[in-house]
C-alpha cells in the first residue's frame, strides 16, 4: 500500500516529468494533473490515518484529539 510520503515523491517525479522542456504542453497538463492527484492522495491518507487513530483511541475509552 501507498504511504504518503510515497505519493508525494511519485509527485515530484511526473512534475518533473511536466517541466522538462522536451515534454509536448498536452503531456505535461497530463503530468501535472496526474501530479495533484498524487498529492491530493497523500493528504487523503494522512487523513485516513488520522481518523483511524482517534477511531481505534475512541474505542479504547481515551479521547484524543488532532
């Protein structure tokens, strides 16, 4: 499974990708685009993440908070 910091390094790459000059401007918007999703996907996972820690310390009887 992805972790986030795995989606935020598979960003930098297709950025990368994008900004290189040899990129036709159609690939590159498609770079870009694929880029956000994978750093839309790491912020959704820290979430996820989050979540399911307060979940489990709900459920354990603590309240814990952030």
């Amino acid at each position: 499974m992805l972790k986030p910091d795995d989606c935020r390094k598979l960003a930098e790459q297709y950025r990368a990708r994008a900004n290189d000059a040899t990129s036709a401007k159609r690939l590159a918007n498609v770079l870009l685009s694929v880029s956000n999703a994978y750093l839309a996907l790491a912020s959704q996972l820290e979430l996820l993440a989050s979540v399911e820690h307060q979940e489990h310390a709900r459920r354990a009887g603590r309240n814990v908070q952030g």
